[in-house]
C-alpha cells in the first residue's frame, strides 16, 4: 500500500481515495482496472502520482464504486476547465496543465503555446468551412493556453522547431516579425528552451507530424499526435516510447540554444 498525504494536492487527494475505496472493495489493481476498462498499471501509475487521471477515468470510478460524483468532483475541483477548444483536443489540455514538462516538435508551424494572436487568427481562418465566430472562439482558446507559464508552478517547456516554420510567411512579413519578435521574448523565460534544427539538417525522422510529449516528474505519461482530421492524445506505453525515441532523434540534430536565438533573429531581422 502506498501512502498517501491526501493534503499534499488535489492529485493526491485523487490517488488517496482511489486507493482507499479500491482497498475497501477488496480489489487489486488489476481487478480495478478491468472494471473501468483501464489497465492496472494505469490503476498503479494514478495511486502513486506518476499519471494524471482523464474525465472518463473519474467517471467511470464513479461508476464502479457507487458514488455520487465523488471522483468527479475531486477532478474538477483539482484542475480548472480547459479553455474553449476543439472537443478531441480537450483532454490534451488537461495533461498539458498538469505537466511538470513538456517536449514539443513542430516541423509546420510555430507551436501553440507560443503563437502570437495575429499568427493563431491566419492559421485558424484558413481552415475550409470555418465562421469567424469560430475563428474568435478558437484564437481565444489559444490565448489561454499561453497563461500555461504564468501558473504558480509552470512546467519546463524544450520546444524544437524546424527552419521553416521561421521562414514560411504565415500572415505577411508584420505577422511573423511580430511572431519571432515574441518567440525570442518568450525564450527568456526560465522555464522555456527554444531549439532549431536547420535546413541542414535534411532528412531528420519527424518531417511527417508535430507532436508534443508531457511529462511528470521526469516520467513521459502522454503524448499530442498531430494528424488530420483531428489530432489525438496518446497514452500507450510502447507508443510514448517510440515517440521519445524520435524527439531523442530529432533534439540531436537541433542546433544549441544560444545558435537557435541568433536564428530566430536574423530571420526575423528580414520580415520588413
């Protein structure tokens, strides 16, 4: 049995009554897990803080319990709404608050977190069949996610990003000036590292898709894929290992920080 100081946070408030109510059905981790439809590693990784558990989970421990929206209260409660989002990127939201730090690739476009409101609007209108009242919601929700570093423990942020996204004219030569003038102000924040990987680079093994690895305490727990339609959060093992492996791959082929900023900026020196 773990212990657990349910006072310590509202994630150990989570696990300490995870693990009380299971003890008191008399059931392993394991057995638990297959109730809810998770596994019991999963089951074990919540109990001892090393993952964050979703909606669903909390729900569905409602559910196998018996409770009155137990878990699903010490959920909400713990972590505020996600900001106004696309529904199947709702959960990442989750995961990425709630990470100690995160790894992110990009070899399209500058990432999320980092995006000026004038670069997120040309990205969001371009999409076929989007109304402005869409636009609006969605640049909002964007601007939200930025308040991620302002948090009283904000996670540590390596972002790698490919040349291009520097050099392709994403709303005219005012946007991406503006765009790159923040990305250098931005890299000044403790918690953030900004890391570009050169044309020269060619061929490096992450040209098909961004993604974005979240961590807790040193440990990947999830991971942002990319794709069209909608892109999806990944909570397999295997699957997080190999996407670790890949950013690994890429991150070695990134120049050093202080050759990064130098880029950022005489990139940014030409948009005029």
């Amino acid at each position: 049995m773990t212990r657990i100081d349910p006072e310590d946070s509202a994630r150990a408030r989570f696990a300490y009554e995870l693990q009380r109510h299971r003890l008191l059905a008399k059931l392993t981790q394991g057995q638990l897990g297959r109730r809810i439809g998770f596994s019991g590693s999963l089951i074990g990784a919540v109990e001892n803080l090393k993952r964050t558990p979703s909606d669903d989970f909390a729900k569905r421990c409602d559910q196998v319990f018996g409770l009155d929206g137990l878990f699903t209260r010490l959920h909400s409660d713990g972590w505020p709404p996600p900001p106004p989002v696309p529904e199947h990127f709702r959960n990442w939201t989750l995961e990425e608050r709630r990470a100690s730090g995160l790894q992110i690739w990009d070899p399209f476009l500058v990432p999320g977190i980092f995006q000026t409101e004038a670069y997120a609007r040309r990205v969001f209108e371009r999409a076929p069949g989007i109304t402005p009242e869409e636009v609006e919601e969605r640049v909002f929700g964007r601007m939200q996610r930025r308040n991620l570093l302002s948090q009283a423990e904000p996670p540590a942020i390596l972002s790698v990003i490919d040349e291009g996204v520097l050099r392709r004219p994403i709303g005219g030569a005012t946007v991406m000036r503006e765009q790159l003038e923040f990305l250098l102000e931005i890299s000044r924040h403790p918690k953030v590292t900004i890391q570009i990987v050169p044309y020269a680079a060619e061929a490096v093994p992450g040209l098909l898709a961004a993604f974005v690895i979240a961590e807790q305490r040193g440990t990947a727990c999830a991971v942002y894929v990319d794709s069209i339609p909608e892109g999806r959060t990944v909570t397999e093992r295997c699957m997080i290992s190999l996407l670790t492996a890949r950013y690994d791959a890429i991150r070695a082929e990134a120049l050093p920080q202080s050759l990064s900023l130098k880029l950022i900026r005489e990139i940014a020196d030409k948009w005029i």
